[in-house]
C-alpha cells in the first residue's frame, strides 16, 4: 500500500488521517543557515520527521513541526533559535 504522506498519521475505522500538528506550537525553530555545520543532529532526533535535508541544506517543515525544541537543544553550533509563534 501507498500513502500520499511520509508523515505519521493515525488510522481509524474510517481510514488514515493526516494531521497538522505544527498548529499545536507555541514556539517555532529557526534555522540559521550560516550557523550551521550539517551535522544532521536537528534531522535525526525530531521526533516527528518535520526536518529534511534538501541539496545540502536542512529545511523545516512547519506544518508538521510542533515546536517541542529538541532540535534547538541539541544543535552544538547554536544554529537553532526557538522563537515565539505569531497568532495564526
């Protein structure tokens, strides 16, 4: 079977649900290009696949990123800012 996500999604008794989870952050990563080494740190702990490499660079996907931080903690560089979400 196929599915149209690579992301996590819940099954019920009426099929797969694809959910928006980056609509739960409060605070969101930023991701300072400059600063970063890619050492693939942020890429390999997210908790929910929300950060892809993409040609060289790593990229953060919102909508799906909830904001928990693991990324900003662990980036040796500093290269991840966790900053206040503006109301949607």
């Amino acid at each position: 079977m196929k599915f149209k996500t690579k992301y996590i999604t819940p099954i019920g008794a009426d099929g797969i649900h694809t959910i928006n989870t980056g609509d739960w952050r409060t605070k969101r990563p930023v991701l300072d290009q400059e600063k970063c080494i890619k050492c693939g740190f942020c890429f390999l702990h997210c908790p929910v696949n929300s950060i892809k490499r993409i040609d060289g660079q790593f990229i953060i996907n919102y909508e799906y990123c909830k904001g928990c931080g693991i990324c900003a903690n662990g980036c040796k560089p500093k290269a991840i800012e966790m900053v206040q979400e503006v109301e949607k």
